[in-house]
C-alpha cells in the first residue's frame, strides 16, 4: 500500500468534516492564535507565553502572537482545522490524518522532536503485549497512541480485531480511567506515562515509541496559506522557539522548573520526561530530521496505517486524495492536492542566525 491511495475525508471520526473545515482567509494580518496542549516536548509553547519571550519576538515583527493551552489534544487539533487557530501542536499522524485529511493545506513549521520513549503501552496484571490478546485497550481513538499500540500488536503477531475493544479515552480523562477497575490497559503519553507508571506500583510498560524510533514526530503546525502570506508570523514564532531551545540545552532552570510545574510534575520528573524525548534543540538538528531519507519511510508507515486500520475510512471514492510534500521538493501522493508539507525554511533562518 502506498500513499498514492486516497486519504478520505469522510473518515475523520474525530469530529471534523472537510465539508466543515474552513482554512483561515489568505491575507496578511497582524493578529495570530496558536493552540498547544500538554506534552514534555510542548511545554516549551507554554513557557513561551508565560515568560514574555513569544511578545518579545512578535514585538520585533511588529504582530501579536497569542498561544493558547487545550487540555483535550484532540479538540485543539479540531479547533485548528475549523480555523480558529493558526497553528497548533500536534503529532505528523495526526497531523495528517486531521487537518490535511480533512482539506486543510498544513505545513510543519517546526519539527521540535521525535518521541523516544514518551509514548507507551501501559497495562495491568500482564507482562507482554501478547497476553492483551482479549482485553480491552483505553487510549485517544485515531491518535499516535492507537499508531504506537498496533505497531507493538505487530510485533506479537497480533492486530487489534485480537482484541475484546479499542476505548476512546480523552486524554484528559486517561489517568481516572486507569485507577477504574474496569480499565486493563492503555495507550497514552507524556506526562500522562510518568503519573500512571509512578501512583499505580502494579502497571507494566509493555511497550514504548524508543523501539520505533523517529516514528512519533512532535510538530508545531500551521496553516501554508496564512504562513505564505505572513512571513514575519514564521520568523516570529521560530526565534521564539528556539531561544527557548537554547535556554533549554544550557540547563536553566528557571525554564525547566517552570514547564515542570505547567505540566504537573518537579524538575527531576520533567528531566526523566526529556530523557525520553529526543528534542532538536539546535534548529540545524531539526533541519537534518526533516531533510532525513527516513522521513519519506516514516510518513508512509503512518499513511498505511491510518488506511490499513481504516482510521480515514474504507472504500474511497478516488485515488491521490492527498500530497504529502518533503523539503526538496518532491511529493508522495497527489500532487495536485498537496495537504501536508515539511518546510525548513525558519528553521533554516535559526540556524542560520537570520531571523
């Protein structure tokens, strides 16, 4: 199965409809609004409203950068394909499957790390993803904790029909419903991983993103169109994140301590949490991932996922519903509907110290 099959928009049973989904107007305007939720790799979008750091770059630029905290993932991803925000933090898959399924032209204006560890399989009187066989599994329905599970499913032989059920659990909800006796396992992440794993002495990992890794990209994403039109919102947002970046790879703990605490969690968790997370704090790392040869490789695992799991739906009226476009130009998929682009350019700039 290859990326030339359809991604169709009627399967995004995450509650956003292409025929709903209203990509912001192409214009050029000083007002922007970006949504983030919690993660070790994104409090740092946290960080940079509270510390003034996001004004001090929207100021140069003479814009007003907003960014706005979602304590459900899901619906800040949702929030942005409806075109509320400009941007939002989100994952490549689901990133795909989303906004750029949904009719949303994307693009990836800042690869900020991949998961390495701080995505897992967390279940309750079991030792091995073989004995889920049966049971049922909790986790964010069409999200990368679904990817994650059915990747380990593949390891043992099994696919999810093997199991009794697939729960959609908000991942606000996610650490009640593990303390129920009903729940047996979940799929989850970061800090939610850490809190389960810490007050329930009887769950097992069974399995974790550090064995596929690369895999899981955690991105901050944003509308192409509004980014064409606004090249001073990317260069605003880039030098923003990557002093903070910096200030992260120095160690400074007022930083560290402060999106800690945002994320409920002391300096020495969240720093277990990073150890976890492999973070591209200098921009010309995030440039190497998103040039990487491995990166075509990556995006079409997830694309056959989300068709092999019908996670964008089954019998698909046409083919090439959607392009995927990498840094150099070239496109899997449709390209004449190109949905999601890899764009280094105001990483580029950061590392080039131009912005």
């Amino acid at each position: 199965m290859t990326l030339t099959k359809q991604l169709s928009a009627s399967a995004l049973a995450l509650g956003v409809l292409a025929s709903t989904a209203a990509p912001l107007a192409a214009e050029e305007k000083t007002e922007f609004k970006l949504a983030w939720s919690i993660y070790v790799g994104w409090m740092p979008w946290g960080y940079l409203e509270d510390s003034g750091i996001m004004d001090k770059w929207a100021d140069k630029y003479g814009i007003d950068v907003e960014i706005v905290q979602f304590n459900d993932y899901v619906e800040s991803i949702n929030q942005y394909t409806a075109g509320a925000f400009d941007g939002v933090s989100a994952t490549n898959m689901d990133t795909l499957s989303i906004p750029s399924g949904g009719g949303v032209d994307t693009t990836a204006l800042i690869i900020g790390d991949y998961s390495n560890g701080n995505d897992a399989v967390i279940a309750k009187g079991v030792s091995s993803l073989a004995e889920l066989k049966g049971k049922p599994v909790n986790l964010v329905e069409l999200s990368v904790s679904h990817y994650l599970l059915a990747r380990g499913l593949d390891t043992v032989g099994l696919e999810e029909y093997d199991l009794s059920a697939v729960i959609n659990t908000s991942d606000a909800d996610m650490i009640a419903a593990y303390a129920t006796q009903d729940v047996e396992a979940v799929a989850t992440w970061n800090p939610l991983v850490s809190e389960i794993l810490t007050s329930n002495p009887e769950a097992v990992k069974l399995f974790d993103s550090s064995q596929i890794p690369g895999e899981i990209l955690d991105l901050m994403v944003v509308n192409t169109q509004t980014l064409a039109d606004n090249p001073k919102f990317g260069k605003a947002v880039a030098g923003a994140w990557y002093e903070v970046m910096a200030l992260m790879a120095a160690g400074d703990e007022t930083a560290l301590t402060a999106m800690a605490e945002a994320s409920g969690t002391d300096l020495a968790g969240y720093k277990a949490q990073m150890a976890a997370t492999e973070l591209f704090f200098a921009p010309a790392d995030a440039v190497a991932q998103a040039q990487s040869g491995k990166l075509p490789t990556t995006m079409t695992n997830v694309a056959e996922f989300l068709f092999d799991k019908g996670i964008l739906g089954a019998g698909a009226p046409s083919a090439d519903f959607v392009g995927i476009e990498y840094p150099d130009g070239s496109v899997a998929g449709n390209s004449d509907n190109v949905k999601f682009r890899f764009d280094t350019t105001y990483m580029q700039l950061a590392a080039d110290g131009a912005l």
